[in-house]
C-alpha cells in the first residue's frame, strides 16, 4: 500500500488578484462606421467581371423591353382616351 491518501474534496480555486481595468477609448462615431464599413465590405461575395458584364447586359435588355412595353401601353391608353373625349 502506499501512504498516499485519496481525496474526493472539490478542488479550491486560487484567489487572484483584481486586475486594473485599462482604460480604453471607445472610437467615435466617424471611426467606428468606417470601421464596420470596411468589415461588412470585406465579408461581400463580389462577382467577377464576367458575372458583372452578363448582369449589366442583361439589366440593360430588361430596361429596353420594359421601356418599349410601357411606352406602347402609354400610346395606347392616350390613343383611347383621346378617342373617348372625341379630340
């Protein structure tokens, strides 16, 4: 046998000792936005250039379809109005 003996007792926690709080300036408004900023912008999943130019084609052909849709019902609810005041 040997003469260590076995204890079930919790372990204690050593006390430490209180640490000084460092004082630490808070950024102003203008730093902390540009801060965020950056950080927000880091984290965007930018296209590539291919995957930007097929967008702005085909944004630009939705443009010119809805551009020409709008103005032939424009044309023609003027039409009509017009035919109904008897202008």
């Amino acid at each position: 046998m040997t003469d260590k003996k076995e204890t079930n007792a919790p372990l204690q926690k050593k006390e430490s000792k209180p640490v000084a709080k460092k004082e630490h300036k808070e950024p102003n408004f203008i730093q902390r936005y540009y801060r965020e900023t950056i950080g927000e912008l880091r984290k965007v999943n930018w296209p590539t250039r291919r995957e930007a130019v097929n967008m702005t084609i085909l944004v630009v052909i939705v443009l010119v379809i809805m551009t020409i849709f709008l103005g032939s019902v424009d044309a023609l609810a003027a039409m009509f109005v017009s035919w109904i005041i008897g202008l």
